[in-house]
C-alpha cells in the first residue's frame, strides 16, 4: 500500500456502497507523509495533512484541524481501486504517478 500511493496522484470518486455520491477528488502522498487534497467542487480550498499505512496495512490519512485519522483498506479492482471503510465501499480510486495535479 505504501508504494502505491508514495509520491503518486489519487483521483477518486465518493462511493457509498454501489451508489456514487457526485464528489470527485484529487490528492497528492508525498514522500515526506504529507497529503495535500483538492475537491473538484472547491478548487480553490486544498485541505493539507499527513498519511500512513498503518500496522494493519490501511492507508490513513488526517488533515488539518480533524482529530481522528480515517483509515481505508485498499481493494485492487480491475482498472482501480475501491476504498473501504468499516465494511463499506467509500471510494474508487485511480492511482497516477507523480504529483501529475502540481498539488
């Protein structure tokens, strides 16, 4: 999981379960642990924060002014990934390499 997202571009759209909810984003996991996310909705508000894996294998992520990180487990599918979270589908996601948004 680490080096699929290590330095590399998400794009994504939000999911509940089958169900796309409209929301787009793009999301850049630097090296340093930095993300830096934007909403195709806001372009102007990048939200800024950290990432991890964690021991389970996750990916986590937690931006500024949240208390909490949200982990994800990372379910490869053909052609991109989904995102889940307690059970449930959150997200498909498309990996690209490269900050290829300059986030």
């Amino acid at each position: 999981v680490r080096k699929l997202f290590e330095g590399n571009t998400e794009r994504g759209e939000g999911r509940k379960g089958e169900v796309d909810t409209g929301r787009r984003w793009t999301a850049f996991y630097a090296m340093d642990g930095t993300v830096r996310k934007r909403e195709d909705a806001k372009p102007d508000d990048a939200k800024r924060g950290t990432w991890f894996v964690d021991s389970e294998g996750r990916n986590c992520f937690q931006y500024e002014g949240k208390e909490e990180p949200k982990c994800d487990v990372i379910i490869p599918e053909e052609g991109h990934y989904l995102r889940v979270r307690e059970g449930q589908v959150r997200g498909r996601i498309q990996i690209e390499e490269g900050n290829a948004s300059n986030l």
